[in-house]
C-alpha cells in the first residue's frame, strides 16, 4: 500500500469565510451514510452554513487545506477541562491522505498546550473509519451519554491526556 504525502496539507484556523465550504464538506462527507441517520439526526450531523459560524465563534474550528481546497475539518468545544470533539469530516475524494491524522494530532497538541485533561466525542455506530482511527489515537468507549442524537444511535469515547 503506497502512503500519500501529507506535505502539502495545511491544518488552520477556520473563518466566517469558511463556513460553505465546510458545511459542503460535511454534506458531502457524510452523504454515502445518510439512510442510517434519521432525517433529524442527519440535519445536525450536516450541517448549514450558519451552524458552522456559531461553532466558529463558540469554540475552535479547524480546516486542513490542500491547495485552495478545503479538504477536512474538525469542531470543539470546552466541557470544564476537557476538549468535546463536536464534528470531524474529510472529503472522500481526499481520503487515503491521512488528513484524519493530521487533524486529531493537532487537536490533541492544542489540547496539551490548554492543559485539557481529555478528550470527549460520541459518533454513530456505522462510521467504523472513524471509530478506528479513533481507537488509533487513544480513545476508548465509554458509558456516558450522549447515547442518541434525534433517534439515531451514538456512543461516546475519551482520550484522558496524560500528564
């Protein structure tokens, strides 16, 4: 299996500008997935352009670009002193290119130099990528909730910082 450069692929800050393309990407990124959610749970999985600029003013949002393509991003937000992950996507077509990674270590490097004491995120069960890159990184399943998001099934994972 051939290992696709990363090089080109720059992890920052997203904007009010941003926020399009991000909700295209989180359309498009979840898409495939869409008969499994609820039409609800779907809704705030994929969500619109003014969502996205109230999590871009409510608490920190990456985008990994490639080029002048926006080609993943990741959402958090504080919950005391730990970092909830409220939404992470790449687009298809640029699967395969480890942006995933690069967009979990830079959340976990941000975390660190906040003295966050974990990492939180619930997911679907279906998203099986995700859950393994996950796992990959650390966290593991937990019993708290949330445990449905509009009737659609979820549970939760942590990842405690070390110290």
């Amino acid at each position: 299996m051939q290992t696709k450069t990363v090089s080109a692929i720059q992890i920052r800050l997203a904007e009010d500008i941003d926020a399009g393309a991000i909700a295209a990407l989180l359309f498009e990124s979840f898409a495939e997935y869409e008969s499994l959610y609820t039409p609800e749970g779907f809704a705030a999985t994929a969500i619109a352009p003014e969502q996205i600029a109230r999590r871009i003013a409510e608490g920190s949002v990456w985008v990994a670009v490639c080029g002048e393509m926006i080609a993943g991003t990741i959402s958090v937000i504080r919950k005391e002193n730990s970092l909830y992950l409220r939404g992470m996507a790449v687009l298809p077509a640029a699967r395969g290119q480890r942006i995933g990674e690069l967009l979990l270590t830079h959340l976990e490097q941000f975390a660190a130099a906040k003295d966050f004491r974990r990492l939180l995120l619930s997911t679907t069960p279906f998203l099986d990528r995700a859950t393994r890159l996950y796992e990959h990184f650390g966290f593991r399943r937990i019993d708290e909730g949330p445990h449905e998001l509009f009737a659609t099934s979820l549970f939760s994972m942590e990842k405690v910082m070390s110290e």
